[in-house]
C-alpha cells in the first residue's frame, strides 16, 4: 500500500510559521504536496522534516526550494536528507538545455544536404529491393512449387473482394456527377445527348481505373506497409530469415501478384459501377431512359478506350503493392515509424500512379489510341 507524503502548519512560540513535513519525500508521493506547498502564499521560518522516513533527490530539491524561497531554517534532518540537500543545493539550474542554433544559411544548406542524403540512400534501398522482388520472382520461376497460392488467393480476396463494396459505392457517385455536371455544360450548346459519351469514355478510359488505384493505394497500400512494418518491428521476419523462409516470397510476391491480376477486375467494375451512375441519374434529369442510355454506350464508346482502361490497370496495381512492401519492409525503429511509412506508401503510391497516368495518356495517344 503506498504511503503518500504530507505536512502541517504551525506556529512555535515566538509565533513562527513551521512546516512539519511527514511521509516519504520520495518522487512518487511528493506530488500532492509539492503543488499544495507551490500554492501557499505565506511565510515559513522553519521547516522540519524529523518525521520524514525516506528522501530522494526529488525530495530533496523540494526542500531545498522551500528553503530558499522562504530564508527559512531546516530542523530534523538526518546525515542522508542533509548530503542529498546540500547536493541539489549545488546545482546553479542556469545550464543550456539546447545546442546552440545554426544560422539561417547554415541550417538551409545542411537541410538540403540532409535532403539529398536521404534522397542517394533511398535510390539505394529501392534498387536493393527490386533486386530482392526480382530474385524471388526468378526462383519462382525455376521451382513453380515454391509460389504460396494460399496465401494469392487471401490476399486477392482482400484487396478485391472486400473492396467492392466501396469501390462500387464511390465510382456510382462519380459517374452521377460526371453526367450531371456535364449535362449542365453539354446543355448550352444544346448537346446534351453527348453526356452519354462523356460519362462513358471518362470511366472506361480514365477515372474507372484511376479512382479505383487510389481507393486501393488508401486501403490495400496502407495495409501491406502496416503489416509488413508490425512483422518486421516485431522481429517476425528476422525469424523467417533464421528458418529459411524467404519473407519476399512469403510476404511481398503474393501481394503483388494480388493487386497486379485484381486491379484491371476492380478497374473494369468500377467503369461499370460509374456508367450505371450516369445513366441513373440521366434517367431524371436529361429523360433518356435508363437501358438507352447503356446501350447508348456500347455504340459511342471505342473498343481501345476499354483497352486503355485495362492496360493501365496492372502498372498501377505493381506500383501500389510496391510501395507498400517496400515502406513495410523499411520500419526499423518504433511503432511511431510504421505509421509514418504507412503514410508514405498512401502518397508515393498516389504520386506515382498519377505520374504513370499522364505517361500513359501521352502515350495512347502517340499511337493513335487518344
């Protein structure tokens, strides 16, 4: 049971304010105290600490600073609370507690040397990584049975599967305000009609697959890096490695192989998930009946934008699982460093895919699928 220190107030006979201190004076029963005596706004001649049982620096420092601050007297004190007081009472308290700070054009060029820095060892650390995929990979290749299908099809079922849901949800409403917003600009040029092939080229050629890319890069990304960075905080995969298992075999090909065969599916569904969103909200706001509206795509819509939507797909489905396997793979120090390499592999998953994207649109059309 813990002992809490205490203290009275009284007066002596020449009707002096005494403290008298009880309890130990020890740093994890000195709080209640040290705020109470902080607040008192009296003064104290004496200060008695005769019923103190046990006295650590904390006490000490307390006493001390009662001591100081009031000129007053200490009676009571046995041979250890009287070194440990003159101890602390030593201590001037005017030392730096910060180096001292660079000055602006210092701190500029060591920042940016830093960021260069930085910039040559992660070139290297993701050489050194891809190298590592591209090993594991070649000895799949040699030995087929070594591919852990398991542990495919699990996370094929996470990251497509379980995303459906979402993934319909959000292209439904994106191919609602495509068709609504361009029926309200389609409009004054009287062209309203052609809102059906807006929606359906923006969705099969662009925003299908490229809003499903960042819906996965947010919740499948983000979830390989997590759990890949917690296995290796938590030493698992240094045990992989101590019983022969390869953990980018084990770990990095199957999330890979998932995201790169389900990422043209989910971009596919997601097209159809944002068609049928235009054409429901057509249906009230332009009059063109619902099933019109879809076979109207099949007619306006060329073959290669669906052909576009679909190459594109398992770039950035590599890209994604990449990212997160390889900010996963780069936790080293604390649980505060997997959620900072979560947050990176969401960022440089999206950037990367956005980039990919825009060489992919210079690209079709260059070779006259634009």
């Amino acid at each position: 049971m813990r002992v809490w220190a205490d203290f009275t107030l009284e007066q002596d006979d020449a009707g002096r304010t005494v403290l008298a201190l009880t309890g130990p004076l020890t740093v994890s029963s000195i709080g209640v105290v040290d705020h109470a005596l902080r607040d008192h706004a009296g003064e104290i001649a004496q200060v008695d600490i005769s019923a103190v049982p046990e006295i650590d620096t904390v006490g000490a420092w307390t006493v001390w600073r009662l001591l100081r601050e009031h000129d007053a007297e200490l009676t009571g004190a046995s041979d250890q609370a009287e070194r440990l007081i003159a101890a602390v009472s030593k201590s001037s308290g005017d030392g730096h507690t910060a180096g001292p700070r660079l000055p602006p054009v210092t701190r500029t060029f060591q920042g940016v040397g830093h960021q260069v820095s930085s910039w040559g060892q992660g070139t290297l650390d993701i050489t050194s990584f891809l190298g590592a995929v591209l090993v594991a990979w070649w000895g799949i290749l040699r030995s087929p049975a070594r591919m852990r299908w398991l542990a495919v099809v699990r996370q094929a079922e996470l990251v497509g599967i379980s995303a459906l849901g979402i993934i319909g949800l959000m292209s439904f409403l994106v191919g609602i305000v495509i068709a609504q917003q361009g029926a309200v600009q389609l409009e004054q040029f009287g062209a309203e009609m052609l809102t059906v092939n807006l929606t359906g080229r923006i969705a099969l050629r662009e925003l299908g697959v490229l809003m499903t890319a960042i819906m996965v890069a947010g919740r499948s990304g983000s979830s390989f890096a997590a759990q890949i960075g917690t296995m290796k905080l938590t030493e698992e995969i240094d045990a992989m490695r101590t019983i022969g298992v390869s953990p980018v075999e084990a770990l990095v090909i199957p999330r890979i192989l998932a995201a790169v065969v389900m990422m043209p599916l989910l971009g596919f569904y997601a097209a159809m998930a944002a068609i049928v969103g235009g054409a429901f909200i057509s249906s009230f706001t332009l009059g063109i009946p619902f099933m019109t509206f879809i076979l109207r795509v099949q007619e306006v819509v060329p073959i290669h934008d669906v052909w576009v939507g679909l190459v594109k797909a398992p770039f950035f489905g590599l890209i994604i699982a990449m990212a997160g396997c390889y900010q996963g793979m780069q936790v080293k120090a604390n649980a505060e460093e997997v959620g900072l390499r979560t947050t990176m592999a969401v960022v440089q998953a999206i950037f990367m895919v956005i980039v990919l994207d825009a060489f992919f649109a210079v690209f079709f059309t260059e070779v006259g699928w634009g």
